[in-house]
C-alpha cells in the first residue's frame, strides 16, 4: 500500500482504522485531543521542552491536594491563647460559612504541639511523619483566599480565579515549558478511589488553552490506564506497520493544511498515546520497587497502601520527566463539620508517612532541589465549635470553614528548607503576619520555574490570558532559599 492510493476515509474503513478508533477513543478518554476552536492561528502546540523566561530551579511539582480544608489549629499552629479559652464564648468576631451551625463556644487544639527537628518547627502529635521532615520545608502559616467555601477557594488556588472554566496551574506549566518525556503525558491527576474531588475535572482542566495540556487521569486502581494494550491481530510487528502507515498519512495530511496547529497538536497527541503503551505500563508497575522503598511509603499497611501507592507513583512519573502531578484525597475528606475528634486522626493517618516518604525519596535520589513538593487544602477551620446542638457532646462536633487564615507546606524545588512563614492572629482566624495571597503563591511557583507571570500568556479573543491576574502579586521572596 502507498499511502497517496488511500484516503483517509477508506482508511478508517479498513481493518486497521479500527485500531486507529479505538486510538482516538483512548485519547478522548484521557482528555489529550486537541481542541481546534482554541488553539491560535499559527501557535504549534506540543508537549516537546520548552526553554523557559529565565533561570528556574524547579522542573517539576507534584502537588498532594487535601480537599475540605486541613484544621491548621490543630495540626500546623499553635495557639496557646485558644487553649486558654476552650470553652469559652469567643472574643471577637467571627466569619461563619454555615451560620446554621454555628456557635461562639471556642474548641482549642485538642492535640499536643511540639517542636520539629533541628529548626524546631512546632507541628502537631497527629502528623508525626511530616514533623519529622520539618527541616526540609517552607511551612506557610498566613495563608489567604478570603473566598469562604470550597468551589471558590479550589478554583483561586488552582487556576487563580475564584471561577471554573480557567487552565490549572498544572496546565499553565506544560504549555510554557512543555515535558522532559515525550513518552508519558506532561500532566498526570492521581485521583482517590473514593471518588472525583469537589469539582470534579475543573481539578485539572485545560480551560481554554489547548486540550494537550489538560491533566491526564490515572485511575486509582488496577488498571490504572484502560485500554492500553491493542487487539490481538495488531501486536507486534502488524502494529508496528499500521503505526508507521498512519505516520505516513498524517505526515500527507499536515502537509496539504499548513498552519493548522489544531491538526498539528492531534497529531502529536495520537504519536504521544502510542508510545504510553509501553511507558505508561513501566511508569505504574512498582513490583521492582525495594521492599525498603515500599515501606517507606507505608504500602502493605492497610491505612496507608493506598495513598502511598499514589505518591510512589507521582515519584516515578518525575524521575521520568513528567513535568505536575496532582494527587487528590476524596471528596470532602478533610471537610471536618462534626466529629472532628475522629475524622482529623483519621484523615491524617491515611496522609502523613506517605507524603513525608515522598519528600526523602525525592531527596535521596537528587530530585528534590529541582521538584516542588506541595500539601495542603483550600482552606482551614474555624477556632468555634460547629454542631454544638445534641446529646453526643463534643464527639459529635467540627468546625466550620476558614479561607482567612489557613496553613500549607510546600518543599524542595527552591524552596526555604525548615522555616516558618507568616502567622494568624491570637485566634487562629485571620492571616495577619507576612500574609501569602493565591495570587502572590502562584507568582512564587512561576518564578522558581524561571518563568515571567507576565510573559506566560495566552491569546484569546484578542487579549492576553494569563494565570496571574491580580496587578498586586508579588513573589515570596521571604521563601525562597
């Protein structure tokens, strides 16, 4: 067969073009098809690496979102002044979500605070792992969104606006940068087996930039990627032909449009699926892990197999070049309205060794210096009790959301290692000290990419999109090495 002799059409029609539909069906199922309506005129889009604006210590992120909202009270800053109050009527004002369930009884932490490590950065008893990597991170106890409930709060710290349908900061970085593996999708989401996070795809959606450059969902279990292996009749050296043909007609078909990047970037999208069918199996497979590496992670502890299996993956998929990796907990997991007394220990037992492990095997194996590390929520709690009503007492009772003031850490990549930044006030309610906006957050991770917030546009509809939008940005200076 010479490729001129047959068009497209009655290729698809042939035994073969059924491979190439069941190609495009797994490219659609991963959201890697390009999207011809948004991509500019004559902008070529691929995944192939891109220099950047200027000197970057970090190539890569990988970001463990806690979605619900992490009560930093009791895990990231001690308040001995809320100690002192416990159970008293709070002193001042107080910004509720859910006024319903609200109440003026303050809950001080409930769990002991001590120093950590060498800087002696006082984290809770509940998250002993993390205290234990306290002199490898940057933790940020000021916090702000000021947006006080989930969807709003998600969507500033992921795409910079407190409104969907914007590229997330996982898409940002592979248009501007592109990926060191051309095998393996730039952007991978780890997603929890109990379900999609709040929001769903706008996690780690494209928004309007090219469909290339949205998050890539791999299942939380087995099989992680569907469909990767081709039907029988293709394995093989037959494969292999009818990849090279189609190579061939698209190669013909590209040339015959010049200038459409829209064809250009699903082209590259169905070269990138081919080549995941081998990749991406050698990327999930962990059977030649040490068994000192999965320990490490906590897997083959029922607690904490699961999320340790994600964050040994998101290591794998780094060390291979893959520029962000989103790994989520389930819907609401840290959404700690009522009984807040077993549902904080509960949810940080599932967390804490795998995301600390991740953070010394990055560092054991040279990649933290040149890998962000990222964890924390939308947002943190409130110093009242919620949901006081009842016979069950303090069991039964939570807090309410706080996007005022709420901590996070981030680690390596350029990032300070074993400082404190930023405070609340007395209370635990509201970022009063060196204050770090959503905006100024994502300036920070622009710069230690060595890219220009400015200069990382996209055009659309005749005007410039870009990720920070907000004229007073600044980046953190405070925390960098």
């Amino acid at each position: 067969m010479n490729p001129p002799t047959l068009d497209r059409r009655q290729f698809l029609g042939s035994a073969y073009g059924m491979g190439g539909i069941a190609l495009a069906t797994l490219l659609q199922q991963q959201g890697l098809l390009a999207n011809p309506a948004l991509a500019g005129a004559n902008a070529v889009h691929d995944l192939k690496p891109k220099p950047a604006h200027g000197f970057g210590r970090a190539k890569a992120m990988i970001s463990m979102f806690m979605q619900g909202g992490p009560s930093h009270i009791d895990l990231f800053e001690p308040k001995p002044e809320l100690k002192k109050l416990d159970g008293k009527n709070f002193p001042g004002e107080v910004k509720y979500d859910d006024a319903a369930g609200a109440s003026r009884e303050v809950m001080g932490p409930q769990w002991r605070f001590a120093p950590r490590g060498q800087s002696g950065i006082e984290m809770s008893d509940l998250i002993p792992h993390m205290g234990a990597i306290a002199d490898e991170m940057t933790l940020i106890r000021s916090m702000h969104t000021g947006v006080n409930n989930h969807g709003q709060s998600i969507y500033a710290l992921l795409n910079g606006q407190i409104v969907g349908g914007r590229p997330t900061l996982g898409s940002w970085l592979t248009y501007g940068l592109g990926s060191e593996n051309q095998n393996l999708p730039a952007y991978v989401a780890l997603t929890d087996p109990r379900g999609l996070p709040v929001l769903g795809v706008d996690n780690f959606s494209n928004g309007w930039l090219p469909s290339l450059y949205q998050g890539t969902v791999v299942r939380p279990r087995e099989p992680r990627i569907l469909n990767l292996d081709p039907p029988m009749s293709l394995r093989g050296a037959a494969q292999e032909r009818y990849l090279n043909f189609l190579q061939g007609l698209n190669t013909q078909h590209a040339r015959e449009r010049p200038g459409e990047s829209d064809l250009q970037a699903r082209i590259a999208s169905f070269e990138l699926a081919a080549r995941m069918q081998t990749a991406a199996k050698e990327v999930l497979d962990l059977s030649d892990e040490s068994p000192a590496t999965l320990k490490l992670y906590g897997i083959g502890n029922p607690a904490t197999d699961e999320f340790g299996k994600r964050c040994l993956i998101a290591r794998r998929l780094v060390e291979r070049g893959v520029r962000f990796v989103s790994i989520f907990t389930g819907n609401q997991t840290w959404d700690h309205h009522s009984s807040i007394l077993t549902g904080l220990p509960s949810a940080c037992m599932q967390v804490d060794q795998p995301a600390a492990a991740l953070v010394l095997d990055l560092k054991q194996r040279g990649l933290l210096d040149s890998t962000v590390v990222h964890w924390g929520g939308e947002m943190g709690r409130l110093p009242v009790i919620q949901n006081r009503s009842g016979a069950k007492g303090r069991a039964a009772v939570g807090r309410d959301h706080n996007t005022y003031g709420f901590s996070m850490w981030v680690a390596g990549g350029g990032f300070k290692a074993g400082y404190a930044h930023g405070a609340t006030d007395e209370f635990g309610h509201h970022a009063v000290r060196d204050v770090v906006n959503h905006y100024d957050y994502h300036a920070t991770l622009l710069h230690l990419f060595g890219l220009d917030p400015k200069k990382l546009s996209y055009r659309r509809n005749g005007t410039e999109q870009v990720l920070v939008e907000n004229p007073k940005a600044r980046v953190v200076t405070e925390l960098l090495a």
